[in-house]
C-alpha cells in the first residue's frame, strides 16, 4: 500500500524503481525484527551489568551478595545471547543499541519492578517453558507498546512505526518454538509465494489502474471521483487488484483485509465506504463470471 501510494504520487514514476524500493523496505522490517532480538540480549546484559553493579557497592546488603539469578539464567535469553547466527546477522546489518544504552537500561529497570519478573523470580524452578512465556510477556507487555521505544524505532526509520507490529509478530512467532534452543525463522515462511504475490499485486494495481478507477466511478454516481479519499480508491484498487488477477485468494478474505486496512490508514467512514462499494463491484463480477479463483474451496468465493 505504502509503496504504491508513493508510485501515484509521482506523475512519471518509473515502476521497477519502486518496485525495488518494496523489496527494500521488506528488509527493512528484518532488520527491525533483529534491532528487537537484539534488544533482548541486550537487556540480558543490562541484568548482568547490574548484578555487578550491585555487588560492587560501598555497602551491598544480602540481596546484592546473593543475588536472584533466575532472569540471568534465563534458557531463552541465554540461548539468544550465545546464537552464533543471530550476532552474525546482527553485525552484518551493523545493529546495536550502544547509542540508546540509558533506554534499554530503563526498560530493564521497568521490568524488574513489574509483577511479572516479581513473579517469575519467585518461581522454584522454571523449566524451559516458563522462561519462555516469561520473556514472551516482557516483549508482548513491555516492549512492542512502550511509547518510547516505538518513538525511538521511528526516528531511526520512518517507516518503523507501522512495521513495529509485524516485526514485533515475526519475533513472538519465533520465540513461541523455543524448545531449549533458539533457531532463527525466516521473515516470510514461504519467500518466494511471498514475493511472487507482492510483485503480482503491485504490478496488477499499476496495469489496471485506469480500468479500476472506471468500475469505482460506475458505483459510486453519487460521488465525484476526485471526492473520495486517495487511500480509499487506492485500498478498492488494490482490493480488485486482488479479487481479479490473484487466483489463489478468496474473495472474502480480500474483502475482510482492504476494509480492516482502511479501518487503520484511512477516514472514520472508509470502512463502511469501502465495504459498500466493493459489494457492488463484487456482484457485479461475479454475475459477469469475471472472477476466476482455483484452488480447493474458492471456487464459490
């Protein structure tokens, strides 16, 4: 959406030029997937750099002597620390959070008094699968909606604010097949359907661009053309896009996607603008036996 949005902006915009820089903002979000795996381990080290800390006071009390080890012995964040894979690609794509250290070490401070690593200290002995709900609750309740690290991704990346939730995602659905040894998955679980299906969406937006519009226009008489928002004709474009020319996918969950997008990017009335709309195109295609889906199941749909 983002990427054709930018190509219409653009009077003579050249499509493999930002056909390209899709794929480029794709790898971008992995690297904020990693930026995320990397805070982890870096909040690891905040804990061990802390214990220290601690013990090395002018007067450490009991606490600080004999300190509660169970975070730092943590099976899934020192699987993550010691991952030979993991620090590669982290030091290839040239991560760290040197620069920030003062917000991991505050969010580590956060943590520490929450109810959740009270708890989790308190455990007797936690196996592998407490340790990795326990980090799993730390990243879904104290990091992927901590304001200032959201504001801390965007400054990096503009883009970052909207990929926050996909690549926060990627790393939950990583870390929920921890079993004792953490094993990197890829961003896209099939990455050439994957690709194939964003290069056969943004092409076919772009090729029926004026076709689309024409259809929008017939059903929406009432409204001038040139009324109705840039992102809802852009949504119903993409939309048709999707219905017409990508056989693999039901027509409901295109029509369930574009109008729960609009609910997030675009008007308060998009949604059931959008949703009106496309019914009636949809009809439409369907009685002209225009949509052609294959596969099991989406024949009727």
């Amino acid at each position: 959406m983002q990427a054709l949005y930018a190509y219409f902006q653009h009077e003579k915009g050249n499509v493999a030029h930002f056909e390209k820089e899709l794929f480029k903002s794709l790898d971008k979000i992995h690297d904020l997937y990693l930026s995320i795996l990397a805070l982890v381990c870096d909040l690891h080290h905040v804990a061990l750099q802390v214990m220290d800390e601690n013990k090395n006071k002018h007067r450490p009390n009991a606490e600080d002597l004999d300190p509660n080890l169970k975070f730092i012995n943590n099976t899934l964040l020192m699987s993550l620390t010691n991952n030979a894979a993991l620090k590669d690609q982290i030091e290839r794509k040239k991560i760290s959070w040197q620069n920030d250290f003062d917000v991991v070490r505050k969010l580590f401070i956060e943590i520490r008094g929450s109810e959740a690593y009270i708890n989790y200290l308190a455990l007797e002995n936690p196996g592998v699968n407490e340790d990795r709900d326990f980090i799993l609750e730390v990243i879904t309740e104290y990091l992927s909606e901590n304001e200032v690290l959201i504001s801390l991704f965007e400054e990096k990346n503009m883009h970052w604010a909207d990929d926050t939730f996909v690549a926060f995602n990627s790393v939950i659905r990583n870390l929920e097949d921890f079993k004792g040894d953490f094993v990197m998955q890829p961003l896209l679980k099939d990455e050439k359907d994957d690709l194939d299906f964003m290069s056969l969406l943004f092409n076919k937006t772009i090729l029926y661009h004026q076709q689309f519009k024409e259809m929008i226009d017939k059903h929406t008489q009432n409204w001038e053309i040139e009324r109705i928002a840039n992102m809802d004709l852009l949504l119903m474009e993409m939309a048709l896009a999707e219905i017409l020319y990508i056989p693999n996918v039901p027509v409901k969950a295109s029509l369930n996607e574009y109008i729960d997008i609009s609910k997030e990017y675009s008007t308060p009335n998009s949604k059931t603008f959008v949703n009106g709309v496309l019914d009636k195109i949809i009809a439409e295609l369907k009685r002209d036996n225009k949509i052609n889906k294959t596969g099991r199941g989406l024949k009727e749909n």
